[in-house]
C-alpha cells in the first residue's frame, strides 16, 4: 500500500526531476587562463606653480607623469546553463597584476552573473549583475554578463591608472505584444567606489536607473520607439575634501547629487525603401541638489536618411537643431547632426562616422559635471590578413565645450560658470593572432593625447597591452 509519506517523497522528486524531463537543458564550463604585459607612460605638460591668468593663480597644478609596468595573470572560468525556457551564465576571471617597477602585487575581479526566463511566450524576465576591480576605466565598461553591452557610464581616462572597484546590477522585464511590438521596465543600479583615495581619484558614487521602453509598428512603412529615463546619482567627496589641492576646502562641491531626466522617440518610415526617413527628438534635464551646480535642459531634434546602395555599403545622413538652456546663463541655439558610412568587404571593414550632438556628464568619475557640446569623428580599419591573422585600426578626434563651476568661487555661487574646451586624438591598432585551435595572442597600441584649456589637464598617454591566451570548452553535457 503506498503511504502519504512516499507519495509525498515521489511529488519532492517529480518537481525537481520535471524541468529535467519537460526541458532539456544543455550545460556547458569554459576554462581559460591569459599572461598579459600592461604597459602605460603618461607624460603631463609641465606648468608653472605660479602661473597666473587674468591676475588669477591656476588652481589645477599638472600631475606627476606616471609609468605603469604590469605582468598580468588572469584565470578564466564560465560556467552556462540553458533550456527553452531558460538561461544562466555565470563568469569568473580574477587577475594578479604584478608590478614590475615597485615589485608589488595587485589583485583584479571580474565576475559576472546572468539569467533569463520566459514567464510566458510573449513574457521574458532577466537579470544580470557584473563586478569589477581594476586600475583601467574601460574595464568591464563594453563587457556585460552575457557578453551584451550594459548601460554602465564609461568612466574618465584623465584620472589616468587608479584603482576602482565597481558593481553593475540590472533587472528588466521584456514583453512581446505584437509583431516588432515591445515594451521593457528595466532597473539598473551601479556602485562605483575607490581603491585609492585623493584629489585626482574617481568619485565615489551609487546610480540609480529607471527605464520604460516601447517599440510599435503601425504598419509595413511606419513604426515607433520610445524611451524614458529617470536617473538619481549620490556622490560621496570625503576622499577628495580631505585631499583637495584647493586653499579653502569649500570650493569643492562636497555632494553634487543630482536628478537626471532622459527622453528619446523616433518616427521611421519605410515606404521608399531602400530609404529609410526617420525623426527623432531628444530631451536631457539634470536638476543636482546643491546650488553649487546649474540645472539645464537640452532638446535635440534630428532628421536621418539611411540607405543601404549595395549589400556591403549603407550610408546614413542626417541634420537637425538643438537648444541648451543652463539656470543663470544664455539660451544656446545651434545644430546637430551625423554622417556616416559602412563598407564591408570580403575580408575588410571600412567605416568612417562624424557626429555633432549635445550630451551631459555626471558620471565618468571626475568632478566635471553638466552639459557637453560635443564633435565626435572617428575612422575604422580592419582587415584578415590571413586566416587567422587579422589587424585592425582606429583614429578618432573628440572636441568637447564644457562648462564647470569656476575655479577659485565659492559653492554657493551657481552663476559663475567657466566655459573651456578639451580636445582628445586617440589612435589605436592591433594585430590578432589564433593558432592550435584554442590559443590566441595579440598586441595591441594606443595613443591618447589631450589638448585642454585648464591649466595642468594636457597629456600624451602610451598604452601598450600584449597577450596570450588559451580558452576551450572543457565539460559539456
């Protein structure tokens, strides 16, 4: 006779044996381990320390040039798990960075957790939550969990090799309700804190993101999308109060929290096709807690003609007007627009891209905050040398018109505004080489130099990054 015990065991097990049986799931663990050479010089222009402008004393002294010599050993190991329902990746790849000048030992994280599930066929909920120490700002920045690009804000490259540790967490919520219909509520929350603490440290600050996303179609020649953001930044400036090169601590804004409003919606028509006529409309509002920044608004409004001429060459071209208004000062009137265009090739990629917008920064890690009028132009190159030899190339120049609070006012002085500009040129190349099936190397070069119009911000920056690595699929079932 079956007693209520066992048939209580059978249900334990049936509930955990039935996604087994209804759902086959495919798991998989990937090892890896990389040696790297990180090499970095960065040489500041040198001031005076009594330099004067205007009867006023320069209160941005240069840095120390700085030198930066690593042997860096990374283990790699991802672990993914999948059904038809179902997903979940999680990825581990500490690093030991050893310090060839200093002879010191430094240890990095990169680990990164990700999943999804669908609720119903028209109903998708994922997760995903990546952490990062390092001492370079692009890390872990274009890396999500699942390997897609996340919203985390790009930090500075001016407060040059300072360690940082940072965790990005995200949650969304995708529903399909008609064909190219969907509509995603997303949260994002990232924390960035410092290793090291002092005046050209990154800001330690907590974001948080709300964001509601709809596509619609209409028809075969019309269809929408809609985008709306709300981000509230809390800063901590503890570490750079204590360490502030300024005579009187008070000129360093100590909170700078702030409220960020982001609104974007593009019209697109197909009927021409292949012309494709879009208009979009763009609105960014930063409203900061202190009087020692300025609120503003900008709205930006484009018309864009893409084309696709041949199957590897599509051009697009576009133009618009933009208005910038910042509390205290003159309405800006002035234009926008990008031009771009894509070639590829059978073993060769061309792309070439200028753009003209406005943008705001709150959250690259310095202490610049506001609106950016930004010229943005950069040229692509790569090419298969052989087949498993491939270069690739980059230039781009980056004109930015900033406005800060002025050096030497005080914080409760909203009106003062410093207008200055900072001019970037970057040039990178690489060379990628695969061989024996799972191994790889690569050496990679980039140049930065920065042109600025405060006192003690120019810098030629070398960077040099050599690798090696092996990683393979080592357990499947």
């Amino acid at each position: 006779m079956i007693t209520r015990q066992a048939l209580r065991n059978a249900g334990a097990l049936l509930l955990i044996l039935a996604p087994e049986a209804l759902f086959a799931r495919s798991n998989s663990v990937t090892a890896g381990l990389s040696m790297s050479y990180d090499y970095n010089d960065r040489e500041y222009e040198a001031v005076s320390d009594d330099l004067t402008i205007d009867g006023v004393t320069a209160a941005r002294i240069a840095e120390e040039d700085d030198t930066y010599s690593r042997v860096v050993v990374r283990p790699l190991i991802y672990l993914v798990s999948k059904s038809k329902l179902d997903q979940f990746g999680l990825r581990a790849a500490p690093a030991v960075r050893y310090d060839l000048e200093d002879s010191d030992t430094d240890v990095d994280a990169l680990f990164a957790l990700s999943g999804w599930r669908f609720i119903t066929k028209s109903w998708m909920v994922k997760s995903s939550d990546t952490f990062v120490r390092s001492d370079h700002n692009t890390t872990g920045t274009e890396e999500a969990a699942d390997g897609e690009e996340n919203s985390t804000p790009e930090l500075s490259p001016d407060a040059g090799r300072k360690r940082f540790w940072r965790n990005t967490f995200n949650i969304a919520s995708d529903h399909i309700y008609g064909r190219d219909q969907k509509a995603i509520l997303g949260f994002d929350y990232v924390v960035l804190r410092n290793d090291d603490s002092g005046e050209s440290s990154y800001n330690d600050y907590d974001m948080y993101q709300f964001a509601v996303k709809n596509d619609y179609r209409f028809n075969a020649y019309w269809d929408t999308k809609a985008d709306l953001k709300v981000v509230r930044g809390e800063f901590d400036n503890n570490d750079r109060l204590t360490a502030a090169a300024e005579p009187d601590p008070s000129l360093v804004d100590s909170s700078g929290d702030l409220m960020e409003y982001h609104a974007d919606a593009i019209l697109t028509n197909r009927f021409f096709r292949p012309n494709n006529i879009s208009l979009s409309y763009n609105y960014i509002g930063t409203a900061y807690d202190e009087t020692s920044r300025n609120d503003g608004d900008i709205h930006q409004s484009r018309l864009t003609w893409q084309r696709d001429f041949l199957e590897r060459l599509s051009a697009r071209l576009g133009a618009g007007v933009s208005y910038e208004k910042t509390e205290e000062q003159k309405a800006n009137w002035g234009g926008n627009g990008i031009a771009e265009i894509l070639y590829t090739m059978e073993r060769s990629s061309f792309r070439l891209s200028v753009e003209k917008r406005y943008d705001v920064d709150n959250f690259s890690g310095t202490e610049e905050r506001g609106f950016i009028d930004v010229w943005d132009a950069s040229l692509g190159f790569g090419h298969q040398l052989l087949e498993d030899v491939k270069i690739d190339a980059k230039v781009t120049y980056l004109y930015e018109d900033r406005q800060d609070r002025a050096a030497n006012t005080s914080a409760d002085d909203a009106t003062a505004l410093e207008e200055y500009n900072k001019n970037y040129f970057i040039t990178g190349v690489g060379l990628h080489y695969s061989f024996w099936q799972d191994y790889s190397a690569g050496i990679n070069y980039t140049f930065t130099r920065l042109n600025s119009e405060r006192i003690g911000e120019d810098y030629d920056d070398h960077r040099l990054l050599l690798t090696i690595s092996w990683e393979t699929e080592v357990l499947n079932w």
